[in-house]
C-alpha cells in the first residue's frame, strides 16, 4: 500500500510540473509561424535534458546501458553479425567516439527525438506548443524514455507520412527506411499506415471497427490455442503468449477507451473542427482518422498481448496532430467545452503514467547522482 501510495504521489508531482511547463510554452507560444523562436529551444533543452540526463527510468534503461557498453567496447567482433536495425547501433558506435560516458545512448536518443519533433511541430502548425503539450498528455513523452529506438522509428513513419502528403516523396522514402534501420517494427507500421488509406472515415465504420475490435478480443485467445497446437510454429509460442499482468491489460484497456473517445469526438464535431481547415488539412484529419480507427482492434488485442499495443503506437501517434485541431473549433458552449476536453486530456495522463510500465518517473534521478561504478566505466 506504501508503495502505490508513493507512486501516485510523485504520478500527481509529475503532471503538475507537466501542465505548468506545457501552459508556460503555450502561452509564450503566441505568434504563429514556421520560424523557429526562442522559446522553442527552451523546449528543446528542457525535453532533451530530462531525457539525455535521467538514470534508471524505464524499464528497459539498464538493458540500453549494459548493451551500448558491451557493443562498443566489442564493436570489432559485433559489428559483421548485425543483420537488422542497424542504423542505430552504427549512430551508437560513432557517438561513442565523442564521449566516453556510458550513458551516450540516451544522450544520442534525445538529441535525434526532441530537437526534430519540435522543428516538425513548427513547420507543420506554426505553433508547436499544442502538439508537443498532447505528446506530453498522451503519454509519448513518457514512452520515449524506454522503448527509445521504437520511439525514433516512430517518429519517423511520422515524418514520414507527412513528407508524402507534402509531395516530397524522395524524404519519405528516405525517412521510412531510416525508420526500419532503428526498429524492425516499423515494417508493420508503414504497412498499417499504408493500409489505413483504404479506409473512409465515417461514423457507420467507426462502429464497424468497435465491433471488429470486440470480436478481435474474444478471438486472440482463440489464435493462442490454435498456435500451441500447430507443430511448424508452436516453438514460437512463447514470443505470442504472455501471461500479462493485471495492471498492462488495464493499461491497454485505458488507451483502446481513451483514443475510442477521441474518434467519437472527431466525428461528433467534425463539420466545427474542418471550419477553420484548407482542403489539405481536411484530407490529412480524414488520414489520421482512418488510422485511429485501425489502431482499435490491435489496441484492445494489446489487453491480451501487450506487443500489439507496441504496434499500434504507429497510428495513434498521430492523434498528437490533429488533437489542437479540436481546439480550433467553435463550439455551442465553447468554453466549458475545451475545458472538458483539456480535463480528459490531463486525467488520462495521470491514469497512463500510473499504470504504464514504460514511465518510472516516480523513481526519477540523473546520471551524476548514479553510483560511482556506472561513471567510471570506459
């Protein structure tokens, strides 16, 4: 009981120094245009240093340590086994030539994530703080800081559905296989956004996929037990099935609930929402629609194996984009409203940062407070 009583109070800490932050860059924010501005590096320094500076938080911080410092200090013999993902392992090698510190992993993560996002913010809204405040609410900024090379390559299917929409095909083709030389599952990501073209965003559809969604919940069970007893694949078993625990399958639960209410509030305010739209913005909110709409049946699929809510984080993470759209619209009772829908946004965060294993940042601590054996490596 201590101990959930001590992660909900640094939980409640951690959002509250987040919405003040995030409400101080929005209201400096207050000129729209695609020139970077100073209080953009603000953001830049203070994302990129909670990050490139933080120790021990994520889960998987202590695997990216003891990797980065095996795989440099045994490069020579590493090097020609690589066969997959290994543009982040050759940026990891270069990097380590220009520190000797054991931690220039995160360092190098952050430096590629937080600087770039921001840029792209800017260039894309002409004022960046709403789409950096919805990656902080809807947990991205959290995620970022375990699943670090999952997280690049996600950006980069990003920057790279973005490209092609700017008819500027050669750097989203450049983008997307960057994005595969740092996470093999970026292959399922493209293809997932690829495939959500096909898909016409409507209200009828939406409740096609919820019921999709809910038939895909019953299923995975089913595909479990056909797989355990198939000979050619059943030793790949494991890799499918994993007995989750209670708090994972409430976590993925919460994301399916949370980005289901926000496609049924695009489509209740869409005609508000696309008032203030060009033709372009229309067509790309109808895009990223369509992805939401994708992301619910492997979303609620993740409830039972969470790598499927691994995959798709791909689409979701568009919802970053067209979220400060809603923000845009006119609504009957207009402030009350927004207010709601800025409430909902801060809730989930308290919700997903309690219960997502990827954020321990009730744990936060930096490098030069790290045992003195972790500093003196190399």
């Amino acid at each position: 009981m201590n101990f959930i009583l001590m992660v909900l109070s640094y939980d409640i800490k951690y959002v509250i120094v987040a919405c003040i932050l995030l409400l101080i860059y929005i209201l400096f924010d207050n000129k729209t245009t695609n020139k970077i501005r100073i209080i953009d590096f603000a953001a830049i320094i203070i994302m990129t240093g909670l990050s490139a500076f933080r120790y021990n938080v994520g889960t998987d911080f202590q695997s990216y340590l003891a990797r980065y410092i095996h795989y440099n200090a045994y490069w020579n013999d590493i090097s020609s086994k690589l066969t997959s993902e290994i543009l982040f392992y050759k940026l990891c090698y270069a990097f380590s030539k220009l520190t000797d510190s054991p931690y220039g992993v995160f360092w190098l993560c952050a430096l590629i994530l937080y600087p770039s996002l921001i840029l792209f913010a800017r260039k894309i809204s002409g004022r960046p703080s709403r789409i950096i405040a919805c990656y902080v609410l809807l947990e991205f900024f959290g995620i970022s800081n375990n699943i670090l090379r999952q997280a690049i390559a996600m950006e980069l299917c990003m920057f790279a559905f973005f490209a092609w929409k700017n008819k500027r095909k050669f750097f989203a083709i450049i983008f997307s296989i960057m994005s595969v030389g740092f996470h093999l599952t970026a292959v399922i990501g493209i293809v997932l956004i690829v495939l959500s073209t096909f898909i016409k965003p409507s209200r009828q559809k939406l409740g096609v996929f919820l019921i999709i969604s809910l038939a895909a919940f019953a299923g995975i069970q089913v595909f479990f037990i056909v797989i355990k007893y198939i000979p050619i694949i059943n030793r790949y078993y494991h890799y499918f099935y994993e007995d989750m625990k209670l708090i994972m399958k409430i976590d993925c639960l919460g994301f399916f609930l949370f980005y289901l209410y926000i496609s049924f509030w695009a489509f209740n305010y869409s005609a508000r929402i696309k008032e203030k739209m060009n033709e372009k913005e229309c067509i790309i909110f109808d895009r990223i629609l369509s992805m939401l709409m994708l992301s619910l049946p492997i979303t609620i699929c993740g409830t039972q194996m969470f790598y499927f809510n691994r995959i798709a984080m791909y689409l979701f993470q568009f919802a970053i984009v067209i979220i400060p759209q809603f923000y845009r619209a006119r609504y009957k009772n207009n402030l009350v409203t927004k207010v709601f829908l800025t409430c909902s946004l801060v809730i989930f965060l308290l919700f997903s940062n309690a219960a997502s294993l990827d954020n321990t940042y009730w744990k936060y601590d930096f490098q030069w407070n790290a045992p003195y054996n972790y500093l003196q490596i190399k």
